[in-house]
C-alpha cells in the first residue's frame, strides 16, 4: 500500500455549530414497543423473561433513571404478560413520571418488608431469566434465596443485539451528540498546550462538551509523550511539553445519548516517525470505516484496521479491539473485535478507534462514530482527522 498516495487533504474545522433543538422525544408508545419488542426475543432465546435493574438497559426501556442504590428497583419482562416495575415506595412517585410508566405496572415495597418476596410471584419458578449486566449481586441472590430453581444469565450472553439498532429519534440523538464533541474538538485546538498540565486540558475538555450541550461527561483522556502510549491513561499532573504527541479521548451524553472521539495533536511541529505513525493510524481508521456495510461481520472491521497497522509493521503496538458500540451509555454491545461474528444491520452505532502504542515515547489514537445504513456506513464525527499542530 502506498500510504501517501491514500491519504488525502481534510478540510479545516468550521465555525461552532448553532445550538440544536431539543429532539422530538420519545412517548410512552415507544417505550411498549420496546418493552414488548424485548419481551418477545426473550422467548425467542429461550427465556422465562428479563429482569432489568436502574442502569442502561431500564432508561432505553422505559425511560426511567433512578438513583441506582441498595434498594430494589426491578423492571419484570415476560412475553404475554403486562411489564411490571418493581419500586421501592418512597421513590413509586417519581417512576410514575418516567415516560413508560403508562405501559407498565408499579409494585411497590415499603422499607422493612422483603422485596423479594414481593418480587418472586411476578416470576416462573424454575424459570431461566435473562439479567442486566449491572444487577446488584445483592439482589440477584436474594432472588435465588426466594426462588432457588430459577437461574440467570447476563443480557450480554444472552440478548447482546438488545439495546444496538438505533431508531431513527436515536440516531438524531447520537448524530447531535457527536457534533457536539467535534465542536469541543474544534475549541480545544485554540486552547495552549505547553506549559499546561494534562489535568488542565482534561477541564477544558469537560468544560466544553458541556457548553455544546452535554448533560453528563464520562471521560477526558489526555495523554501526553510517553502517557499517550496507555490507551486508557487517566489525565494527571505530567506537564506537557512542546514536541509531546498527546491523545484526546473524550466523551459523554446530550439528550440521553453518548458521545465519544479521539483525536492526536502535536505541540509544535511533528518529527517524520511521529508523522508516519499518525498516518498509518488514519490509514487504518480510513479503511476500518470503509469496511463498514451491511451483512458483513463485527470482527470484520476489527480486521480491516488491523491489516493496514500490521502492513506497516506495528501490528504488536495495536493492543485493544478496534471498537465498541454507543447509545445510552458509551460503551456497550456489538464489539469490533476478532470472534464477534454478529453481523452487522442498519441502525448500529459503534466506534471506530485504531491506535498505535510506544511504550515510554508516544501514542495515537483515531476514533469516529460510524452508523451503519442500508448500503454502507456514516460518520457521525466530522472533526478534522489530519495531526493538528497546537501550540
């Protein structure tokens, strides 16, 4: 391959975009399709039903997000029956707002008695439940006291495509979202570098998906020098230095819906290595995004990246799966990893983030949203991709 000739110009970033309007929300009719949708591939999988505690899975489902604590918040779904919401009582006035509440039943529990026992008659004894994967080990055996015949599996196992086709309200949600990261992308190459501590720009970061709209950030990865070779490392107090490469990964949610980009900047200009190596990362990328179509396999866009980094030889420094997927929370399933034979369908979102990785002297990384459509896929980041030169 020659990396030159595939690589080609990338128009600069553009003004700030307006500010979006709220998005059409979704009814309490979205949410009884989904529970209902949910309820009927738990029986296609051979399921008694699915018991959805407060997290992901129960916001996409009803639209509900409680405190997530030591009191039982169970939502019960079994094909043919009417879903039930198990509650703790001081808190049945505000899952009686959620937005799905008109399509389900509330139970609730006072403090003093046992959930479980309130629990149990809403499930088949001897039944085998699918679980989202953030149940509370405390409830789940508390289950198995009450009903010892039943058993349980996490919905990554058993139902992993649950929450991963998008409608087209969600893809809305995704697509604001991530115009909003590009946004921050776009400020933070204004903001100096040098002289700054990697916490510093971390704030600034955090600061910045707020202002364009974000509820809630997760993470504000900034990895300078030798740092940026942790694909993970946690913002510290590392001063960072003119000539340092530095990996930004941030993201977080707008409207209910995650964001998450990567981009690598220089401060000041880049060596030839750090250039080529900045090259090949978006070569991979560019390829990995292109892969992206109906039909095929989720490892094979894991594939498509991983070829191009090891033409290149640095197919040992890419060291982590090429992606993950995104909607009410920033990570979740399909995996764009080797052995994931899913196949991929319109209406999934996921990242698309190769990277290189050398210890002690420097990383780069390069992550988009891409959706899949009905002949192909689109990005839903738009940010620059070239090495951008800060200052």
């Amino acid at each position: 391959m020659d990396l030159e000739r595939s690589l080609d110009p990338e128009p600069g970033p553009g003004p700030d975009p307006a500010p979006d309007p709220e998005p059409e929300p979704f009814t309490h009719a979205d949410y009884a399709a989904r529970m209902a949708a949910a309820a009927q591939s738990a029986a296609g999988a051979g399921l008694a039903g699915l018991l959805i505690a407060p997290g992901p899975d129960l916001a996409h489902l009803t639209g509900y997000r409680p405190a997530d604590t030591e009191r039982l918040t169970l939502l019960v779904l079994a094909a043919g029956r009417e879903p039930v919401l198990v509650v703790p009582a001081l808190e049945a006035p505000d899952a009686a707002e959620a937005p799905g509440a008109p399509a389900l039943t509330l139970r609730a529990w006072t403090d003093g008695k046992d959930p479980y026992g309130t629990t149990a008659p809403l499930l088949d004894r001897g039944g085998r439940f699918g679980v989202s994967d953030n149940t509370w080990a405390l409830h789940l055996l508390g289950l198995q006291r009450e009903l010892p015949a039943t058993s349980y599996a996490p919905l990554t196992e058993v139902l992993p495509m649950l929450r991963a086709v998008k409608d087209r309200r969600e893809l809305e949600r995704l697509a604001a979202a991530a115009a909003a990261a590009d946004a921050a992308y776009a400020r933070i190459l204004e903001v100096p570098f040098a002289g700054r501590r990697e916490t510093d720009i971390a704030a600034d970061l955090a600061a910045l998906l707020r202002e364009h709209g974000h509820s809630q950030v997760d993470f504000t990865v900034v990895g300078s020098g030798p740092n940026g070779a942790n694909p993970h490392h946690e913002a510290g107090g590392r001063t960072i230095v003119h000539g340092d490469m530095v990996v930004l990964d941030f993201g977080g949610l707008k409207h209910g819906y995650g964001s998450d980009i990567s981009r690598t900047v220089h401060v000041g200009e880049p060596g030839v290595e750090e250039q080529r190596v900045h090259d090949i990362v978006r070569e991979a990328q560019r390829a990995a995004s292109a892969a992206v179509r109906p039909g095929i396999a989720c490892q094979d866009v894991d594939r498509a990246a991983r070829a191009v980094i090891t033409e290149f030889g640095y197919g040992d420094r890419f060291i982590h799966r090429t992606g993950h997927g995104i909607g009410v929370t920033t990570h979740e399933p399909p995996y764009m990893v080797e052995g994931e034979e899913q196949p991929l369908v319109p209406g999934m979102c996921f990242s698309v983030e190769p990277g290189i990785y050398l210890p002690g002297r420097f990383g780069v990384r390069i992550e988009d949203i891409v959706t899949v459509t009905e002949d192909g896929g689109r990005s839903l980041n738009d940010a620059p991709r070239e090495l951008a030169v800060v200052g």
